[in-house]
C-alpha cells in the first residue's frame, strides 16, 4: 500500500476532506489516516499519480 505524506492536515475535518477526496476518485479504496505522523496509507488500484492529485485537489501539499 503506498503511503504518502500530506501537510497541512490538522483536524478531523482534514482526515474527512482527504479521505473524501481519494473516495471520489476510487470509491472501493480504503484509506488510513494518521493525523499525528501526517501520513495517508491507501489501498488502491489507482496509480499514485492520480492519489495524490485528488489530495491535491482538496487543497493539501502531499509527497510520496
């Protein structure tokens, strides 16, 4: 599963935006989130690319 970095996640409303996020673009993914470590664990058959634009898209700075 990759796992990515994302700053800027603070609250559980950002865990809810994030996760949203890479449910729109794969609604069968399941994604973890850990807001202390700002890490975004996803299991997906989509690419990384598209994973991190859709956390991108929610307004969030995000590396692999």
């Amino acid at each position: 599963m990759p796992t990515f970095k994302v700053d800027g996640m603070t609250c559980g409303g950002c865990v809810r935006g994030v996760t949203n996020a890479i449910q729109r673009v794969d609604p069968q993914s399941t994604v973890h989130v850990d807001l202390a470590t700002k890490t975004v664990e996803v299991d997906s058959t989509l690419p990384s690319a598209q994973i991190v634009a859709a956390i991108k898209g929610a307004g969030f700075d995000v590396s692999e």
